[in-house]
C-alpha cells in the first residue's frame, strides 16, 4: 500500500498572469489516503508493524482528513484504531461524513472537551492515554512526527529538485513543509502558507529543520483554522471552474489564494519556476467546525 510512487504523482500546469504554476496533484496518490497523509502515516505504520504493534492511536478535530486516512490505513494493516477528537459536543450530533467514513473503517471515536484537547501532548496526559489504552501505538496530530517528515522527504523527486526554483505548500502542523524543506536543493525556495493564525509554526519547523530556505506566512488564513471570507470561497468557486482542479478552504484554496495574491503584487515573476504541492484533505470542503 505504501510502494514509492513519487515518479507517477501528476502534475498539472495552470497559467495566471503569465506565471505557470506547476501543481503536483497529491490528491490523486491514494483515494483514501488522500495526499500528504499518504507519507505522513507511511512509515509510522510501518514502524508500528515493525515493532509488534497492532493498535493505533491518534487525534483530530471532526473534519480531520488525518483521522480519516489513519482509519483507513489502520483498517488496510489489520490494525485496531483509535481516534481521540476534540469537541466532546459532537458526541451527541449525527457523525459527519469525515467521522463517518473513519468509523466505517473501524475506528473507535472517543470525544473530550477542547480544554482537555489542548492538553494532548502533556505528561499527565499521555500518561493517562497510555493506562486506557495500553500496547497503542501513538500517532500525533495530524500525524507530524520524524517518521511522518522523513515519508515527507519523498513528495520531491529529483526531477523537481532540478527543475524548480519555488515550492509551496499548505501548512497546518509543519510536517509536510519539513520534509520538503530538507528534501529540497540549495537553490530552492520554500513557501509555506499557514491554516493557522500565529507565528507558532515557524517555531516549531526552525525546531526540525537546520535549513533556513523557507518562509510561513499566515497572511492569508483567513482569520484562523477553517475560517473563510468572502473573497476566499469566492476565489475557489472561480478556481474550480476555470481550471478543474479541487480545493478546499482550510489548506489547499488558502495556499492558492495566497499565491495568486503574490502574482498579482509583483512578488512572484513569470521566469521563476513554481511548484505548488497539493497535499489533498478534500473532506475539508465540507464546513469545519
């Protein structure tokens, strides 16, 4: 299931104010593992496997492709899964498709409040998940670990490395946008457009990686995590119609909105080369919480 496929992932070119922007269609690499959850979970399970595991635990909001995809993946190995969702309210609502489809694949939805969600990386905490759920091997959000940057590593083939001078991508825990980063060439830039409000994340990459050939920005997140504007879902309407390409608008219609903005400003010209890095999550354009 977890075969390289680096080599066969598309990539479609698109043209906005003469720039061409060369999107890789990590969305098409797996119908269930959608996009860059495909990497992320790749070694990880296989750790797991490797180490006689046969129990996943892992966390996410309520429309978290993340969740969705370890359900998935845990399903394919044969592998009990658990995953710990914030908004213990939702226990008490009809599952949306997201949670649905995870629960479908077998996994055990246990809901906690937002307060004790935040508190999900504590001692205390993982310490108390550890006695309820015993010989579970954890999985972190969004599933950004070591092993989740090093799977990260191999969404660049050498043939991007060679050939383009700016890579973008959605970031929402900073673990696709590491692997990048140190997968990438001396002469590439990285640009990283935050789902998130807060300067928290370029702590957290400068944290796992020594390069220093990238940059986040949270300009265009809208206001926060699975917050929208006007002008965002406007944006991804037209994009959508014009050039047949999926988006949604908590990472990928942000990342494309900011670029655009980028082009229009001057700060992106039509001799620099552009890779976009679809990292799929498509369950997001249903409406987050």
């Amino acid at each position: 299931m977890f075969d390289s496929i680096t080599h066969s992932i598309p990539v479609h070119t698109i043209y906005y104010r003469d720039v061409a922007i060369c999107i890789k269609r990590l969305d098409l690499v797996h119908p269930q593992i959608s996009g860059n959850k495909f990497f992320k979970l790749k070694y990880n399970f296989l750790a797991a496997k490797n180490h006689g595991f046969n129990k996943v635990i892992t966390f996410g909001g309520a429309y978290s492709n993340h969740i969705a995809a370890t359900a998935f993946a845990a399903h394919q190995f044969g592998f009990e899964s658990v995953g710990i969702i914030r908004g213990e309210e939702l226990q008490y609502r009809v599952l949306n498709p997201t949670l649905a489809t995870a629960q479908h694949f077998g996994m055990q939805l246990k809901f906690i409040s937002r307060e004790r969600y935040r508190e999900k990386s504590s001692p205390v905490f993982l310490q108390q998940l550890a006695q309820d759920y015993p010989d579970h091997y954890i999985i972190p959000e969004g599933g950004t670990n070591q092993l989740a940057i090093q799977g990260c590593t191999e969404i660049l083939s050498d043939f991007d490395r060679q050939h383009f001078d700016i890579i973008c991508c959605a970031v929402g825990t900073g673990g696709t946008i590491t692997g990048l980063i140190e997968s990438s060439a001396e002469h590439q830039q990285l640009l990283g457009f935050s789902a998130l409000k807060g300067d928290f994340l370029h702590h957290d990459v400068a944290s796992l990686t020594s390069k220093r050939n990238w940059k986040i920005t949270d300009a265009y997140c809208c206001g926060g995590y699975a917050k929208t504007t006007t002008e965002l879902l406007s944006f991804i309407q037209h994009f959508e119609h014009r050039y047949d390409i999926p988006l949604e608008h908590i990472y990928t219609g942000k990342m494309l909105y900011g670029i655009f903005n980028l082009i229009e400003q001057g700060l992106i010209q039509p001799q620099q080369r552009l890779l976009i890095i679809h990292s799929g999550g498509l369950q997001g354009k249903l409406k987050a919480d």
